[in-house]
C-alpha cells in the first residue's frame, strides 16, 4: 500500500502543474489586444483607403486572427483608428490608422461604402453580430468625447447599417443618457441618423423597426423632460429637414391620446359618473390633444357599447340595447354638433350591426332613438340613406331604413309647405 502511494505522489502536480502552466499563458495572451491591434493596423496600412480592398484584407484575417476575442478591438479601429479609450478617447501609446470612419470623408456615399465594409465583415463571420452591437451601443455612450464630425460620420453610418438590418434599432438605447440628453447631443445625432435611415428606407420601414423593439413611443426622450412636448419635437425635426419624422410622432402621439381617452372613458362609464363631469373631461382632452368630433363619436360609441354583456338572442337584443342606448344618448348628443360627426356615428352604428349578427335587425331602432333623442338629425340620415351608407349589408339596412326615410322626408316637405303657407 505504501510503494502504491509513493507511487502515486509524484505525478498529480506535475499533471496539474502542467495544465496550469498552459493556461497561464492563455490567459497572458487573452488580454492582450496589442499585438492583434499592430496585425489589423499593419494590414490597413497595406490596403490603404480602397474600401473594396479592405474589406478583403478583413475577410481573409478572421481565418488567422481571433475576431471572437478581439472584436471590440477590431470595431474600435475600424470606426475610430485605434483602439478607445473609456469616454471615447484614442488610447495615446497606440499606433493608429487613417482607414477608419472617423478620418474619412463626412458625405452619405462614403459612409455607404464602409456599412458595405460592416455589412460583409458581419455576414462571413456571422459571430461578430452580438460585438457589433455592443460596440455600437458603447460607441453611443462615448459620444460627447468626439468631434462634431466624427458624431455625424457615425450617425450616417448607424442610420445605413440599421436600414439594411445590420443593427437593430435597440440600439438607440444609448441615446436615452441623461448626459447625452441634457446637452443636445443625442436630438443632434438622432437628426443625422435619421436622415440617413429614411434616405435608404422610408419612414414606414423606419416606423416598423422602431415599433418592434417598443421604441415607436419614446422619441420624444430625446429632449430633456422640460422639453419632451409633441411642439418641441415637431419643430426641432421639421425645422431639420425631416418633417416625415415629426408628422410619424406626432401621429403616434395623438394614437395614445385616443387609446388613453377611450380607457379613462371606460373607466368613467363603470364608476357612473355624471355626464356633465364626463363631458367636460372629454372636451378637455380633445383640445389638450387636437383630436376632432369625428373621432370622439367613435370612441364614445365603442365604449357605450363595451361596458355591456349583450343578449345571444337577436329578439332580446334589440330591446336591451335600446334601453341602454337611451340612457347614454345626451352624451352622444354633445359630441354631434356637426353634420359630420353624425354621419360618422351612423357609419360607426352601421358597421357594428353588421359586425354582431345578433344587432342586425336592431339597426333601424337605434337610428329612431338617436333621432328622437336629437342625437342625429334628418339631413345626415337623408345623406347616409342617399349615398354615404357603407357597402356592409346595405341592402339589410336601407330596407330596414325605407319607411323611416320617407316618413322624414314626407314631414320635412310639410314643415316647408307649412312655413311657405306662414309666409
């Protein structure tokens, strides 16, 4: 037992002894940049400014140097010339290269050719993605350590790679710094930036990629909190050039409003508040967030209409909706002062009766109530019947219509004759 383990003794540190003097050396090796810095520069060198010339010179290299390790080095150099220190500096004792975005030359078609650097880079060492972003991201926050012109370079540049989906538009987190923020430099970027995103795209696509990443709604945190106003943005980015831009947030903008509206409406309904109160809330938020008559009908007929569990049987229906109907109808009224929004609400009665079976036949009551309660008047309902009537089951409803209409109009040739007799 003895000779077994003196057998034994001597080999465990040699063994362990060894392993870890291998991986001592990676480790050295790991952290070391330098040496894989001097490779890239040196190539760089060789190709000079020809894009298409460096973009082979990359392509080759990743088959002998480590991209996986190096990537934020390699970015820092291809984007900046070196390697960066943090809040955006050069690293002084470093050599460094002109065959970078930053000593390029500011124009949209020069920025074009180095995303095609990017965009090839990326897509044979598919790997680099999750760097790229990062370096993006970080380059984002180091944004007040750089020249004017190097901020405009690299947000022409961002707005390319994220218009042919090299970078998602995650990224623009960055931009939400307090510091950025405060001092104009992120609104200054983002005009950039989006002027070239919209110039390669259009700002429906620009629209679609902020909207996946939530991102459709906070624009306006671009501009400190004193400032985050649908005016302030609007004229800072007309005033820019992109009015595209202004018109998308403003729109969002008044979206929210609506769906905010309609929630706090809803609300209201179910607590029983009076309608002077909810009429007066109502008129506030229209004018607070320029949202028209038209559009409040219709949001005040979907909520009337969703506070209630409706009758399956098509029989009963009709009757509870009346009584329902009834008892909301001067709120409707107050916001149908204009032909239009009658007609508007008309259409809105129309297409929802014929998009809950069970309301079809209910139709031609609920116009009699509204109009009985002043809701709707007979010159819109002469109009809809005429020829402004949706093509969902018209045939349906001016039927159910027919008899209503000529009584309406029957009494108006009376009133006039009466009024011609008065004469």
């Amino acid at each position: 037992r003895a000779s077994f383990m003196n057998n034994q003794k001597p080999q465990k540190p040699t063994l362990s002894g060894q392993r870890f003097k291998t991986r001592k050396r990676d480790e050295k090796e790991r952290f070391d940049p330098t040496q894989f810095q001097d490779c890239i520069i040196q190539g760089l060198s060789e190709t000079g400014t020809d894009l298409e010339a460096v973009a082979k010179f990359l392509d080759a290299s990743g088959a002998k140097l480590d991209y996986r390790r190096y990537a934020e080095t390699l970015f820092d150099i291809l984007v900046a010339g070196g390697m960066l220190a943090p809040g955006g500096t050069l690293a002084d004792d470093m050599t460094r290269t002109n065959v970078c975005v930053f000593a390029a030359q500011e124009d949209l078609e020069t920025m074009q050719a180095f995303a095609q650097v990017f965009n090839k880079l990326i897509r044979r060492y598919k790997y680099l993605e999750k760097g790229f972003e990062d370096e993006v991201k970080k380059l984002l926050l180091f944004l007040k350590g750089f020249s004017e012109s190097e901020r405009n370079k690299l947000a022409m540049l961002t707005g390319i790679l994220l218009a042919n989906g090299t970078l998602n538009a995650s990224i623009l987190n960055s931009l939400y710094n307090e510091n950025l923020v405060k001092e104009g430099v992120s609104a200054a970027f983002a005009v950039k930036l989006f002027k070239s995103w919209i110039n390669e795209k259009d700002i429906n696509a620009v629209a679609v990629s902020l909207r996946k990443v939530n991102m459709d709604n906070r624009l306006m945190e671009l501009f400190p909190a004193n400032k985050q106003s649908v005016e302030h943005f609007s004229k800072y980015f007309t005033e820019a050039g992109l009015k595209e831009l202004s018109e998308y947030v403003r729109n969002q903008q008044s979206i929210g409003a609506r769906k905010e509206l309609q929630k706090e409406l809803q609300e209201q309904m179910s607590r029983g508040d009076p309608f002077k109160d909810i009429i007066l809330y109502v008129k506030e938020e229209m004018k607070k967030n320029n949202i028209s008559e038209q559009t409040v009908v219709t949001i005040i007929w979907s909520s009337v209409m969703s506070t209630v569990e409706w009758n399956k049987k098509e029989e009963l229906v009709a009757e509870q909706a009346i009584k329902h109907l009834k008892q909301y109808s001067p709120l409707l009224a107050a916001f149908t002062t204009q032909g239009q929004s009658e007609l508007t609400l008309l259409l809105k009665i129309q297409e929802y009766c014929y998009d809950n079976i069970h309301f079809m036949k209910a139709f031609q009551k609920i116009v009699v109530l509204f109009y009985k309660a002043e809701v709707l008047s007979e010159e819109p309902i002469l109009k809809w019947y005429k020829d402004a009537h949706l093509a969902k089951g018209k045939s349906v409803f001016l039927e159910q219509m027919k008899k209503f209409v000529e009584w309406l109009k029957n009494a108006e040739e009376e009133s006039e004759s009466e009024a011609e007799e008065g004469d």
